[in-house]
C-alpha cells in the first residue's frame, strides 16, 4: 500500500513541510496541495485491485476475482476497499476473515468478489 497508493501523500508531505522550514513566507495554496495529495492516496488506495491483484498480492501469487468469473470493474475495487477506510471496521474485518469459513471479508461480500491464488 505504500508503494502505490503511499509515495504521492508522503512525496507531498515532505514538500509541505520543506517549504514550511524553508520558505520565510509560504505560498496560500499550499494546504491545497496536501489536500489533494490526500485524495489522490484515497483514489489510489480505493483502485488499488483494479488490476486484478495490488502489489501485495501480486508478489504473494493472489488476485481478487469476481464470484461470478466475471471481469473485475472499477465498482468492485471501490466496494471492496471501502469498508478499510472506516476507522476500526479494518480490525472487524481480520475478525471476519477468521471466524467465517469462506474466507471473505465486508468488503468482498459487498462487492462479490474473493481472493484466491492466481
């Protein structure tokens, strides 16, 4: 996740904060180019399956697929990241994993989809 989704919010903070030790007046927009540093990590982080597997999972040999074989969309990547950004539904989520017997978590409930090796 830091590799993908990480280096545009921690690239932005180390600017933000270089031009805020440095700079004897720092310019007014830049708040602004945190914030949207911020959303682009959330893009990323949300479409971050959208191939078929993120980094992570890649390097592991899995991929997220559709229950149905179909093709994986933009829509399913969006489910299923989502519930992650809810602060302590992602520890809910684990417990999930372990307690159910397929495996599958909100998130992939949510968006049809599960992980398996690819």
């Amino acid at each position: 996740m830091i590799c993908l989704a990480g280096g545009p919010l921690l690239l932005a903070t180390v600017v933000v904060f270089l031009i805020g030790v440095f700079a004897p007046d720092p310019p007014a927009g830049l708040p602004r180019v945190f914030r949207a540093a911020q959303a682009l990590f959330v893009l990323l982080f949300l479409l971050r399956d959208v191939r078929g597997a993120s980094p992570g999972k890649a390097l592991l040999g899995l991929a997220v697929v559709r229950t149905d074989r179909g093709p994986l969309r933009v829509r399913d990547s969006i489910l299923r990241n989502l519930p992650l950004l809810v602060p302590g539904l992602n520890l809910l989520e684990a417990l999930a994993v372990l307690r159910r017997a397929d495996s599958r978590r909100l998130g992939d409930r949510l968006a049809g989809t599960a992980v398996g090796e690819s």
